[in-house]
C-alpha cells in the first residue's frame, strides 16, 4: 500500500488506488494520437533463454497504445539474430531489433571512432544508446520508455504507469522515473541502492559542502538505481548517456544539469518488483556489484568535483568513515523492515557487503585521483548529428536492411 508522502524537489506520483490497467489504458490510447509512444528495450541475447523475456513479450502483446517497440540485441552471431527476429515476431506492434554486433552497426560503429565519437566500452549505456539513436532516427514517436528484458515479475501495467506522466497533455513532465521495492518474496533485495547508494549520499552531504542540492535532488528518488524511466524526444536528443555502470546514476546527473525539478518525476509503477541479480564478485572488482559500485561512487565523485568540490585522499577517508556507520545503521532498519512482514534478513551478509562496498569507495576515489579527467559519457546524438549530419538516415537504414525479411 502506497502513501501519499512528498519529499525533496521532485514529484512522487504514488499509487493509491486499483485504478484498472484497461482505465490507464484508455487515456494512454487516447493521447497516442496525437503523442504517439515508443518502447526501448536492451537485451543479451542470453536473456531469450531466462525466465522473465517470454512473459514480457506475452505482456507487450496486450499494449495497444504504442507506435513502435526497438530492442537492442547484444552478443548475438548471424544464427542467434535471426532467432531473436523470431522470437520477437509475435509482437503485433512495429517492432524493430538493433543487431550491435551485425556488419552494419560495427561499421557505422567504426565511423563513429574515427570521428571521435564512439562509445568506448561495451555493455548497456552503448545498447541504450544506440537503440535511441534509432529511436530518433525513425521519428514515430514523441516519448520513449525503456525497461529491462528480465523483469520477473513484468506486468504491462508497469509500462503504461511508466508512461502516462510524461503522454500526458497537461502535467509537464519531461522526465519519469520508476520505482518500486525490489524483493522475491521471501528477503529484501536491491542491495545496491539500499547499502550503498543511500547511505553514500547521506555521508557525501555530512562530508561535503557546496553540494546539498545535488544530493537532495537525488535523495528524493526512492529507487535511484531503477532501470526503467520515460522521456520526452527532446531529452533523448540531448541526453548524454553513461557507458559504465553508473548509466542510471548519470542519467539523474545529467537531468540535474539541463531541466528543473518541476520537469521531472518519479511514478510508483509496481509493488514488489524482482529481476536478475548479479553476482556479488567480492574478490573482483571488475565484475558483479564490486564493479557496479565502484563506478557508482565514481560517478558522484565526478559531478561532485564539476559542483566545485576538493576532493583528496583525505576527503575520501573521511567519507568512508561516515558512509560505514550510516551504512552500518541501515543494516540495522532493513533488518527490522524485513522481520515484521515476514522476511528472512541475512544480517551477516548485509554487513559483509557494507564493508566491500566501504572499499570501493576507496577504490573509486583512488581512480577518481588518477584520472579526474575520465568521462564515460557517450556524446549527445545532437553533437552526433553536427559530426555526421546524416546519421539518422545511416543508421535507419542499417536496422531496416538487418530486419528485413530474406525472400524465401
């Protein structure tokens, strides 16, 4: 059961009734007229296989309101796309798959490089990145949503919750991030956000001086680490998306850099809510959650830094420091939350999972201190059609010719 409580500079859109998914629909039907819609999911081809794409397509299937579904595949060979062609043909919407490791895409990839403005690392910033890019390229929608291909627990309601403030004709937002809280039944998940995010803002802001804003804007999202928001075209054209694991984290930065809170939301879209969980990679920390927070932490370091603040070893001690004990007090409240409804709590856990995440942010200030000049970002696609005016029309092109049906 939702509450109706506002915190911080943002709007929280609850949910507060069993307003009907046909209800929600039919407004979502009507504004598409005239603010037709779009859906961006990035895929591992892999994900085929797991136990949550199969529903999320059953699901899709049902949605009557968008213009066009675009999924990015990665890690695919010629035989794995083709089948993915196939297992996505069902969808009655349009629906067009991003083959990233096609000729097409790697060539126009190898463009990009030579022009300076190629993403640098593989992983989910570079599939979003590309799947909007042909988001803009095909032109059939004014707003886009974007979620994960393994939701568990995938409802189409999710999606259209997601959507609605920003298809809306009169509430004004540009922006709409979801939340939820993350559990399979049984314990509380979201590690990352609850142990590390959270408590890691709250010691930046005793550390820090200059940068309260900042952090109390990202502080008023329930679920800042959430994979799945909605936005209007203008914000995807000028969007410069993250390549790292910080990609959620950076996108808030960058809607704090370019729009006023009162653009920008945060709708409840599910209740219990549970995906795929990586692994926790203790011993490696170029893998896992280990991997995860450290480019987390970095990636508020840097806008901390870009806000003006000095950050030294000794800052980066100091925020260790405060980030263990809130952290530490964190474990403490989830514990509680968990036992009165009914939860197991892994305490132990929890608090070994604190103290590696106490070490990445050492890890990620000493990397900060080594490379401060270090920017994982993927140019806006504004700057990349000024270096390449055709683009839209390349990579079009690229994704019809790899969709194409071959004669039989």
């Amino acid at each position: 059961m939702g509450d109706y409580h506002q915190f911080g500079p943002i709007s929280t859109l609850h949910k507060l009734s069993a307003r009907s998914i046909e209800s929600i629909e039919a407004d979502l039907v009507e504004w598409s007229a005239n603010r037709p819609m779009a859906l961006v999911i990035p895929a591992l081809y892999s994900e085929l296989n797991g136990p949550a794409l199969e529903n999320i397509v059953d699901e899709l299937s049902k949605v009557p309101y968008l213009s066009e579904i675009i999924i990015g595949i990665d890690r695919a060979n010629e035989e794995q796309f083709n089948h993915a062609k196939t297992f996505f043909s069902r969808l009655p919407q349009r629906h067009r798959l991003l083959w990233n490791d096609g000729p097409r895409l790697r060539q126009l990839d190898a463009e990009f490089e030579a022009l300076g403005i190629a993403p640098e690392q593989p992983g989910k910033g570079r599939n979003v990145w590309y799947c909007m890019g042909y988001y803009l390229a095909s032109g059939r929608a004014t707003s886009v949503a974007l979620h994960d291909a393994d939701v568990i627990t995938y409802k189409r309601e999710m999606l259209a919750r997601l959507l609605y403030p920003v298809a809306h004709p009169t509430f004004g937002y540009a922006f709409a991030k979801g939340y939820y809280f993350r559990s399979d039944g049984e314990k509380l998940n979201g590690r990352v956000s609850r142990l590390l995010v959270a408590p890691l803002l709250q010691a930046l802001r005793v550390s820090l001086d200059h940068s309260d804003q900042y952090l109390e804007f990202l502080q008023s999202f329930r679920y800042p680490l959430a994979g799945e928001f909605a936005m209007h075209e203008n914000v995807v054209r000028n969007m410069r998306f993250p390549s790292d694991w910080g990609l959620e984290i950076g996108v808030l930065s960058e809607l704090y850099r370019r729009y006023t809170p009162q653009r920008i939301c945060q709708v409840d879209i599910a209740g219990a809510y549970d995906h795929k969980h990586q692994s926790v990679s203790e011993q490696d920390a170029e893998s896992g959650l280990h991997k995860m927070s450290i480019d987390i932490a970095k990636a508020l370091f840097r806008k901390v830094a870009i806000d003006g603040e000095i950050l030294t070893p000794e800052t980066f001690r100091t925020i260790k420091a405060s980030y263990y004990r809130t952290a530490l007090d964190h474990v403490d409240r989830y514990h509680n939350d968990a036992i009165i409804n009914g939860f197991t709590s892994y305490r132990h856990a929890e608090e070994t999972m604190v103290e590696m995440f106490a070490g990445a942010i050492m890890d990620a200030g000493d990397q900060f201190l080594n490379n401060p000049m270090e920017t994982p970002f993927i140019a806006s696609w504004s700057r990349v059609m000024s270096a390449m005016p055709d683009v839209f029309d390349r990579i079009k092109d690229a994704v019809e010719a790899d969709n194409a049906v071959p004669p039989a």
